[in-house]
C-alpha cells in the first residue's frame, strides 16, 4: 500500500475536529493478540524519586500515560476537544454562581480492580492525601483552589473552593484527582515502585529491571465502568533506550505503534516512504523553553535574561533542527489555545544583537556573559542536544554570550534543576489540560513546579484569580494577556516553540487518529486490530 500520512488539526476551546479517515477509533476490534507500543520515555526509581508512579508524585507526561489508564478521575478530557465530561462521576456541576462550590455524583457500582467499591471518602482520601503530602513534584498545586472536600452518603462529594474557579472541572481530569484505594496507599506517605492501583480502564503489570520499569502490561479491566469503550483486550508498552532502538522494533515488526519521541529524521522517513506503516500527524500543545533561577548570580539581573530573548532566533532553531514539525513560539500559551498574545514579539521584535548590547550595557553588566545552559539528554528525543548547539551559537555570535551546554539524564537532571542547581535549563511543557491558565499558573503562581524564585505578587493575587472568575475563557483574553506581558518583561522563562505530535502504526491498527489527544494524553484503549490494507 502506500503510505498514508492523516495531518489532524484541532482548534482547541474553539472546533472540535472532524475526523474521517484510516484509523477512525469506531473500526477497532477487541481482542486478539496484545498490540505492542514503543516509547522512549523511562520510568525509574531512585533516591531522590522512589514513587515514579503514585498519582500525588507523578508530574510528567511519562509516567502520566501510565495512571490516565488504570486510575480513574471524576471527569475527563472528551475524546475530540471540549469542556471535560464526567468519568468516574455520572454528573458533576458548580451549584453556586461564583464557581467556589463544585458538586459531584458517582456512578453506581463503580468498583477498584481487586473488587472493593469505590465511594465517596475514597474520592476524598485521594485527594486530600495529595494536597497534604505536598510531594516535591509540585503536581498538589493543581488542587491549590480547594478549601474543603465534604462527602454525604457513598455517592455524593463536595468541592469547596477558596476561591472562584472555572477551570476545576479541568483539574479533576488529572492523575493527582485519580482516585485510589485506602487499602493500597498510605494516607501520609508515597507508595514507593511501580504498582498502581485504581479504577481506570486497565489494571498494570509493571516487568522492571534495575529499578526501571521496562515494560508494562495493561490488561482489561473487567470491573471499568466510566464512557470510555476500551477497544483491546491487552496493550503491552515497551520502554526502549532512543528512537533509534524503538523505530528498529517497529521496522522489525516486535512493536506495532510508537509515537514518543521520534527523531525529525524518522518523523520524515516514515512520513515520505511507502509500505505498511501509517504515520498520523495531530496539532499537539507541547511547548520547549529555557527556565532560569532568577537567584542564580549569573541572570539574576533582569537585563541578562531580556537579552537573551532579545537574541534567540526562533525560527532558525526550528528550522534547522524540527522542520515544519514545530512552530516559533513567542508566550508561554500555544497560538492554538483561547487568550495567547505573542507578548514576546511584541516586546523583543525581531532578533538583535545590538538591542541586547544596549540593555546590557544599560544594566553595567559585563560582556560577555558566562553562562550554561543544562538539557536532558533522554526526555524530549534525540535532536535536543542539535537545539542547544543552536541557542548555544546564536548566543555566542552575538558577542555578547559566553556560553557552553551541557547534557544529563532526565532522572537526575530533574533532581537538580529542583534544587536550584541550574541558572539556565531546558524543559518541555505538555499541558494537564486544555486551558491557558494551564500553561501560566504552573509556572508562576505559589508553589510552581519549577521551584522558581521568581515571584508577581500581582500574577500571584490578583491576574490568576480574575482570570479563573471566568468560566467563558474568551472574556479572560485580556487578565491572560497581562500575565503573557508580565512574563515577556521578566523573562522567567523564554519560550522557544511549540509542537506537533505524530504515531506511527503499522497499518493493521485501528483507532490512531485517537491515540493521543491535544495535551498528549496517551489514549491506550482507542487502539484495535483491523485488517491491513
């Protein structure tokens, strides 16, 4: 056959998409053998983070794929774009027109894997134990707005927010709200390895070697009552070293889906040859960025940080390095999402080093400018290294920049840029869900998950709550807009670019164009076998 690329945009908070093409998830089949999915994301145990996969710690897209299939949440993401819709609840709604109560109804007879029914104080253990554990990962601050969880009868929980806020639905729909059994995790502390335990879909096997999960075996869950139609009986993921190793195992034919994280050269291979591998590319909401430690000594000043943004050539970086697979990204929000300003453009124009010299020399800082910027060498695929060399020689043939780059693995890179051991650091955001406020409060309100320094009393107190009073997020723009500005002027961080997002499946596999949603959300039961064609 010959090779089919499917291109699947989606506007998101606007347009739910309309999909018709090979690999609609309505063609599945359950049962058969188990469908193998590559991944190069790791999932290790350590020291520093012993409990990878307990939803009040993990706070990554990895290890979140992991729970989104065997924990189950109130609400959920819809399987196009949209307000989330209930899960585990069978309604949920605010009851109060300031949006500071929020109310929700489980389903009857919902049941954990081992049997137990799930219940109302099971919901609220869960989530209390989060928000008191307060694990390192900063993932509790998704649930920083409420003030009480009350229960009435088995089936009946009561949100009581500190303040108004439209986007709880939203977080509700995230691992660290996944209800989990009392029987199987410690009220006070983390439940260290990789069991996992809930109510979701999928119950998981997790096969490790060395402290690292290398493979996980999902099983159906018979007892899984929610909206989801789960489309397989087993899905077994396999964690491979790089992309090279996971594109030999699909060539091979020993996986049949991969999807994080292709080179760009596979992504064009794959896209441009024929044979019996189908490649679906989807709008994603990933974005990469440089983080800073505002108390670092070298960009504490202001001025180095504006400089910097002043400098970086966006759309040389993504050219060179990711194509037409990525966009330049001037905010923190995605062009895609409801409320984005290019604050940054607006601000820094187009890259300059003699307006960076200025504001430098303004400043009295001293050029050049020593600085390291630090990357994870096996987290965001193989061309991360590529992208650093570029920032790296844009910075330095300004003349203004003496910098030098410097690799390290992801399970000790984030240990370190948490304890401040970085001035300057690359990371990637995928979204918890579709929302600007997503993709700012994260970053800058109380709590932030980078443990940054940098603190907007006014971001803080008064922007993130204004904005979240509006439950139509089109009357927010303007708050959303304010904190791009605020962040442009700072420089916190320095957005870089934003993504799109591909599977590859060997052509006998249905539901693909449903694998992953616009937050990266791995979408394991929407996969089947169909016929090759």
């Amino acid at each position: 056959m010959n090779r089919k690329t499917l291109v699947l945009p989606a506007v998101v908070g606007l347009i739910a998409p309309v999909l018709a093409a090979c690999g609609g998830s309505d063609s599945g089949s359950g049962g058969g053998d188990a469908i193998m999915v590559g991944t190069t994301d790791r999932f290790i145990a350590t020291k520093d983070v012993p409990a990878p996969l307990d939803p009040a710690y993990a706070y990554d897209v990895g290890t979140w794929n992991i729970l989104r299939q065997t924990v189950q949440t109130l609400m959920i993401q819809p399987k196009g774009e949209g307000d989330p819709v209930p899960e585990a609840a069978e309604s949920c709604v605010f009851t109060d027109s300031g949006n500071e109560r929020y109310e929700c109804k489980l389903r009857p007879n919902l049941k954990f894997s081992n049997g137990d029914a799930v219940t109302a104080e099971d919901v609220k253990f869960s989530i209390d134990r989060a928000r008191a554990i307060k694990a390192d990962s900063g993932v509790f601050a998704l649930l920083s707005t409420i003030d009480t969880v009350e229960t009435k009868g088995d089936r009946d929980v009561i949100f009581h927010l500190k303040t108004a806020d439209a986007t709880f639905p939203f977080k509700l729909s995230t691992p660290v709200a996944g209800i989990v059994n009392p029987d199987d995790y410690d009220k006070g502390k983390l439940r260290d390895g990789f069991a996992v335990d809930g109510s979701g879909p999928y119950t998981l096997k997790a096969e490790t070697k060395d402290d690292e999960m290398v493979k996980g075996v999902f099983t159906k869950n018979p007892d899984y009552k929610g909206t989801l139609k789960v489309n397989n009986d087993e899905v077994d993921m396999v964690s491979y070293a790089d992309a090279d190793a996971m594109g030999a195992a699909l060539e091979k034919g020993d996986i049949d889906v991969m999807s994080r994280t292709m080179s760009p050269e596979q992504i064009k291979k794959l896209t441009n040859n024929s044979g019996d591998v189908d490649m679906v590319e989807l709008d994603g909401l990933e974005i990469r960025y440089l983080g800073f430690n505002t108390d670092a000594p070298a960009v504490k000043t202001k001025a180095v940080r504006q400089a910097m943004a002043q400098v970086v050539n966006r759309s040389e970086l993504v050219s060179q390095v990711y194509g037409t697979q990525a966009e330049p990204l001037y905010s923190l929000v995605p062009a895609s999402v409801t409320g984005h300003s290019n604050s940054f453009f607006n601000k820094y124009g187009d890259p300059s080093a003699a307006k960076a010299g200025s504001l430098l020399q303004k400043a009295g800082v001293t050029t050049p400018v020593k600085l390291t910027l630090n990357y994870t060498t096996d987290h965001y695929g193989p061309a991360t290294k590529q992208e650093f060399q570029i920032l790296q020689k844009q910075l330095n043939d300004s003349g203004l920049f003496d910098v030098t780059i410097k690799g390290t693995p992801w399970d000790t890179y984030v240990p370190a840029e948490r304890k401040g051991e970085y001035a300057v650091y690359g990371m990637g955001w995928f979204p918890d869900f579709p929302d600007a406020d997503n993709f700012l409060a994260p970053f800058l309100d109380k709590d932030n998950f980078l443990k940054s320094p940098y603190t907007d009393s006014r971001i803080i107190n008064t922007l993130i709550p204004e904005s979240r009073r509006e439950a139509d997020r089109l009357a927010a723009a303007g708050t959303l807009t304010e904190i791009q500005d605020a962040v442009a002027q700072d420089v916190p961080v320095l957005p870089l670019w934003q993504g799109k997002q591909y599977v590859a499946a060997r052509d006998d596999i249905t539901g693909t164009a449903y694998a992953l949603n616009s937050a990266s959300t791995l979408q394991l039961w929407e996969l089947g076998r169909g016929v090759s064609g």
